[in-house]
C-alpha cells in the first residue's frame, strides 16, 4: 500500500554547474512502497537529477523537500561505482556501517540476508563479484532503514541475470514500504520492477507517472514505445511538469 503523498519531492529545480545548465525547471515526486525509476539519454541529468534527491548536491534554484518521519539517516544511496575497505569482510562492512548511523551493529547479517548475500557473510570484499559489490551497496543504503533509497544505475555493467536479481531485491525494498528511486538505460527490467517512470531529456522531465498509465495515454504497449514517443516528440507537447499525480 503507497502512500497518497510523496515523501520525497523536487520543485521546480535548477541545477547549473558554472555557466552550463544541467537541470531546467525539474520537478518529481517520490512515495513509500513504490519503485520510481528515471530513463533518459547519457548526458540528459540523470545523475545530477539523482544526487539532487540523494542530498549530495544543492540545486541552484528550486527545492528538494522530504516529507517523512525524522530518523537518523533519511536517504540510502548507491553510487554507480560503489567501493568498500579492503581487508574486511562483508558483515564487517555492514558492522561499521551500522555503527556510523547508530544501528545495532547485529542488524547487519539481516541487510546481508536481504540482498541474497547471507552465504557471503565471511567474504572479503575484493572477493566479490561485480555483481556482489552492487549488492553489498545496496545493503548498506539500507542500513539505518532510511524511507528513501537511492541506487544510481543498479544494473549497469552486470550479466543479466544479477541485473534482474538487483531489480528484484529493488521491488522488494518498495514491498516492505520504502520509497525507491533508480536510474537506469534497460528498459525491460525497469518495466519489470518500477511502478512509475520519470523521463529525462535535455534537462527536463518530459513525462512522468504510473507505467501503466502512460502506456495507455500514448496507446502503446511497451515503456519502450513511451520512453521513444516521450524523447523523439515535440518536447513543449509532451512535457509535463510538476505533477503530483
């Protein structure tokens, strides 16, 4: 069950780095229990647009504001190239992590049971796979269980197989009530695993909401369709901004 109001939101922001404009007039809406993920061309913001929600980036103009509980860590991010301390092992990882929040220190070997990482509790970390390391990462966005996670291209550069298996533990970070935002350029798996999209390009959020209902707007039956329609149209048509739907 989501929530009726978001959690999380951006309003109408800017974000510029010098005399270059990244991010024009953006606003997005994110809500517990379900998975948002953010499509557009390489170079359109999403990263930008990402860490802005994340916290690790202040927008030139416009506001990011969070309207959940007051806990001791609010937003869980991944990074698209998460790195660990050699020289200790999974669990140890987590451990630290959940020191540095104030957590029990004993709810690591849950956030390992979680990601399907239980089996490598005693691992080293430069032991793992690719693959393991996403999964890692996304165990320690949750520690602390932040309502808001934020994982920046989840599935980029893993065989298929761990690309799903990381979707899937994304979908059921949204089941147990958290509110999931991830960006991604495969668009099968996010049709998959994500309730709602934002569509990025040059800047703006050119379409966003339920999947389901886009398809339906556009008469098409794939997000493929939507995301190409969305990209390739008149963009002063397709744009919509703001919506809190």
């Amino acid at each position: 069950m989501t929530d009726t109001l978001p959690i999380l939101e951006a309003i109408d922001i800017d974000h510029d780095y010098g005399a270059v404009s990244v991010l024009r007039n953006v606003s997005a809406t994110l809500r517990r229990g379900t998975v948002t993920a953010l499509i557009g061309p390489n170079g359109s913001g999403k990263t930008t647009l990402i860490r802005s929600l994340a916290g690790l980036h202040e927008p030139t103009a416009g506001e990011i504001a969070y309207h959940g509980p007051e806990t001791a860590r609010r937003i869980g991010y991944l990074p698209q190239h998460p790195a660990f301390r050699p020289g200790f092992t999974t669990l140890e990882t987590l451990q630290f992590y959940a020191s540095l929040v104030g957590a029990d220190e004993t709810v690591a070997m849950t956030h390992l049971d979680r990601v399907g990482l239980a089996d490598a509790a005693d691992r080293p970390v430069e032991a793992l796979s690719g693959g393991m390391t996403r999964l890692l990462g996304i165990a320690q966005a949750t520690i602390g269980d932040p309502p808001v996670v934020v994982l920046d291209e989840p599935g980029s550069g893993l065989d298929p197989g761990m690309s799903m298996h990381v979707f899937d533990v994304a979908a059921d970070l949204a089941d147990d009530g958290i509110a999931v935002l991830l960006s991604s350029h495969d668009l099968e798996l996010v049709e998959r695993a994500a309730d709602r999209v934002l569509v990025l390009s040059d800047g703006r959020i050119v379409r966003q909401g339920v999947i389901a209902d886009l398809q339906d707007e556009f008469d098409v039956d794939s997000l493929w369709s939507v995301y190409e329609t969305a990209i390739g149209g008149d963009l002063d048509t397709v744009r919509v901004q703001g919506e809190r739907a």
